[in-house]
C-alpha cells in the first residue's frame, strides 16, 4: 500500500480525536476541576478538534468513588454540567474498561449527550470487548475497539483478533503502542494490516501512540500516511508517564482550514504551565526504559513516584526480569 | 532508494557521534568544569560511541575569551588536560565556524590529539567552508561539512551546493536539520538526495537532527534507515533550544554489540539530573512554533531567556514576520 496524502495538503478523511481528560486521568485518578475540563471542551471546539473523550464509564458499584475523581464515571448529569446539549461539531466519547463496566449502565444514546463509547481491551478479553461493542452499537452509539498490549502478542494472535472484529459493528479499529516500545517502521506495517483490513470491513482506523522513546508524534504521522484517519492526542501530551501524541503538534500539522492552533495555545498557557508544577508526565528515563524493552511501564510508574533517579539499577532490574 | 538494514540486525557501517560538549556549549557559552568534559569523554569511551566533539576552535582573537567558556576555543593544552594521549577507539573532533576561526592556528593532525574537524557553513559560505575544507585535510585531518539552514534553501540550490562539495575531499556530508522543521518523509528525501551525491563522490552522510517538533530521535533514525551512517546525538539531548536527538536512545535502539547503554545512564544520573535545574534545554511551545513555521529560533530565545509564556503572543508575532 503507497503512502496517502502529501505534505502540503489536507486529508478530509483525517479527524483530531482528544483524550486530554481520559489519558490524563490517569495522572490524577481523574481528579480534575470543571473548569479544566469545560477549559478543554471549549478548547477542543474551538480548535475544530471532531472528538473529545471526557473519562470512562466504569461503574461506581466496582471502582469506589473515593478513590476515583467524578470523570472515571462519567455521569450523564456531570457530563452535562460541562458540554450542556452540545450544540457543537465537537462529538463526546466515553472509554470503557473490560470488567469495569455494567453494561445495563449504559443508557440509550437517545437519552445521553454521549456519542461514542470506546472499549479498551487486552487481547485475551476480545470476547468481552464484543459484548460491550455489540451492546453499544444495539443502544446508537459510534463504537471503537482499543486493542491494548499488541507488542506483546504473537502476529497470528492480532492477525486472529483483528479477524474478528471485522465481523463485529464496530466503527474504529485502533492501533495501540501501549508501552511506547513501537518505532515508526513498525507502525507503518502495522498500520497497512490494520488498514487493509478495515477496508474491507467498511471501518476506519485510529492510533493511539506513547511518547515513551519520543517517537507519539512520529509514530501518529506515520500510521496516518498509511492508512489510519483517526488521530489519538492530548493537549501538551498530558497522559500516564511519558505521556501521549500532544494535539499542538498534531493541529500545527494538519494542513486542513478547519484546524486551529491558537486556542490549544491558549489553554496552555492558562492550564498547562500551572498543571505542570503539579502533576508529572512526559519523556523521562525511566519509561524510556520500560519503551525500549517493551515493557508495561510499573517499574518507570514506581521509580517516578519514588523520585528514583538510579536509572542503572532500574536497567539491571529490567534486563534481570526479562 | 530501498531501505537499508532490518530493526533486529545491526549495521556495521553506522557510527555514533557525540556532540554533547559543543552543542550543549551553545546553552551555556561553553562554560563546562573539566570534570563535567572529563565525564562526558569516559561515557563516550564506555559506551561504544566512535567520535566525540569537544568544542569548537574558533580563535580568541575573534571571539573574546570573556565572553566565552574554554570550550569556544579548544587549544590543544585543554583538550589534552581530559583526553591525554587518547589512546581510545573514540576520535576527537572540533568544530569551525566560519568567519570565527582562523585557518593558520590549526595545527597538523600529527602535533594534535584531535582527529576531525567539522565546518559548519550557511549555504552562501560554501565557498569559505571548502576552503576551511581543504586546509583540514591538507593537515591530516578527518572532515565533515554541516550545510546548515537548507530549509530555508531553493530545492537546486541545495544540489548545487551538494555537487561543488562532492568535488572537495571531505568526508562526511551532514544532513543537518537546523531550525527543527523537518518532517521524517522530508528527511526520508533529503537522505536519499544526499546519499546518492556522497555514495558517487566515495563520501558518507551524516545527521544532525533537533527536537522542535519531537522528532529529532525519528528524523535521525528515518535518515539512517535510507543511507545517513554517522548519526549526531547528544546525552540527554542537551543542546540549544529543543535540544538534540538524545544518544540514550540511539544506544538503545542500536543492536551493534559494541555499544553500551548502562554508561550513559550512569553519566545521566550524576552529571544531567543536577544540570537540569540548572540549564533550560528540551522540547517546549516556543520551540516548537519555530520549527512548525520552519524560522530560526530566535524568538524561541528570547522567550525561554525571559520566561515568557504568552504563547499566542509569539505565535501572532511569527505569523505577522513571516
């Protein structure tokens, strides 16, 4: 497959998809204000940015709402304190965790300000994933399947997994880097299977990337030469650890009219710069270490709790368990 | 042009160059303790890596001593202080600018431990670079060329300057990204260009990316992947501005035994953890706004200088000068 697109149009079929609040969320046990998420809502609308992910939908009765901030929820009645009707062009999605989730939760899409229920699931739990997709579709939402982990997966495994989600309704395939571990020669033929096979299936493809090696926008670029449409990003690359594809250099790119960068510019001044001083995300040692072994990244999530700066001993660990 | 290598083998032909004295000399004025050198050349040794560039040798009769660190200057006397007699696998280089070095202080290679020098030259200083050039290498030594700013340039311009330069006898051409603006599927036609010119002159290429747009680690391993062999980094990316493409991540990437990973964390841990609350270098919006509108950073300068984080300001500005 030839790469789509040059470098001084836009592609019409591409869309900016935001995760600031659902991958952020992860940084803070989703402990955000209303005023940073309505701050990012009405950045995303302005920016012409097509999805905004405000949390997940897990429920109260697994996750405790102590331990959890309101957008690990996403209450119908809190979401729309935020986004009112949303009279936008600005569409909301939901991410669901397998096992989180109660699917008789999920109320039809006539009565919710929801749009899009995303379902994010390891490999093993792809018979659980199409439960919620089927469920989800049955009730008028857009859907997308998240497969998480596939650096670790035997290429007939995904080859098998991606085989049955073409049967499924889902509308977005995503091509997950989990771990940050991928470079973008890999990416790219990831992202001709992905594609090749959505095609055929009449979906579309998205790609979700970590910046563990530096490599999230990268990566994003060159999934999207190859086929992916759906762009996974999140103001200032706010997200778990070294953290996502930043939307700024994603909307800086895109050629399309329809994307604006200066209120992503904006909120960053007002939101991001304090945030910094506060929460801890971005390119460190130690989940560039966690990337480049293809690893789940805990030990770099303990060593940047810790404070833990004895990157050899975090290297020897690693090559140790192994 | 067809891809060179595969990403589990290693390439014999790749060579890696560390310039994190010279580059990071641009963010403090070339002030480093000798220990701080010191470190930095025992890393390089340990670590595998094939040249290490300790500075530049511009004259003290241009460029006043006051002004600039030791590390501006280079005199055999402070080089040797770290080095000694050199008897390492690891090459010494300088680098010359033009206008600011002066030809009759260079030393022959056999009265000097250093065994390369690199001329970095705008495209309109070509001719005084080749001269820079000859005189080099007349005097036994190694050379490269850094054609700098070439996103600025006409595209036959660019292959004007590439042919009188595969007419000289230097031995390495840089494809140099100086402003931070380009893309990998720029950099993918830039190396095949570069490539092709320096493979029929019995030439190599070589890359120097930074990191405005997060992509300094991408371009420069998109830039090996279709011919570039000697591959610029610096520890941690310490370099002006965005910084470099960090050599954690090229060791780490790259699968020839020879080079080690666990010295340069160990350099990390005690050089670059402390230096970091002392220097501003790495990616940030101001950088990143120049290398998006491909200008020299030196808004971004003065923003970082001033602490200035009026992001749409500067963006307003760059748009209004463009």
């Amino acid at each position: 497959m030839d790469k789509i697109g040059t470098m001084v149009m836009s592609r019409k079929d591409v869309k900016v998809f935001d995760c600031t609040i659902r991958d952020g969320g992860l940084v803070n046990n989703f402990q955000f204000e209303d005023e940073f998420v309505k701050g990012v809502y009405d950045t995303c609308v302005k920016a012409g940015v097509d999805y905004m992910e405000i949390g997940k939908n897990n429920s109260p009765t697994i996750q405790s709402p102590k331990e959890f901030g309101k957008w690990n929820f996403c209450l119908e009645s809190d979401i729309r304190k935020i986004v009112g009707k949303n009279n936008t062009n600005l569409k909301i999605a939901v991410m669901s965790d397998i096992g989180r989730t109660v699917k008789e939760e999920l109320k039809p899409k006539k009565e919710s300000v929801v749009d899009m229920v995303r379902i994010a699931a390891y490999m093993h739990q792809i018979p659980s994933a199409i439960e919620l997709i089927e469920d989800a579709h049955k009730k008028g939402y857009e859907t997308t399947i998240n497969i998480m982990a596939i650096s670790k997966a035997m290429n007939d495994e995904l080859d098998e997994v991606l085989d049955e989600l073409s049967k499924t309704p889902v509308n977005i395939i995503y091509l997950v880097d989990s771990f940050g571990s991928f470079h973008p020669e890999q990416i790219n033929k990831l992202a001709k299977k992905y594609t090749k096979i959505a095609k055929n299936s009449n979906k579309l493809v998205g790609v979700h990337a970590h910046n563990n090696m530096q490599l999230a926008y990268a990566n994003t670029i060159e999934a999207m030469m190859y086929g992916a449409s759906v762009l996974d990003v999140t103001i200032s690359g706010l997200g778990r650890g070294a953290g996502n594809c930043p939307m700024e250099l994603i909307v800086g790119f895109l050629k399309n009219p329809k994307y604006k960068l200066m209120p992503i510019l904006k909120f960053i001044e007002h939101y991001i710069v304090p945030l910094e001083k506060k929460l801890d995300w971005g390119y460190s040692v130690p989940y560039m270490l966690t990337g480049q072994l293809n690893e789940h990244p805990r030990t770099a999530m303990k060593a940047r709790d810790d404070a833990d700066i004895n990157f050899c001993d975090q290297y020897r660990t690693l090559l140790d368990t192994q």
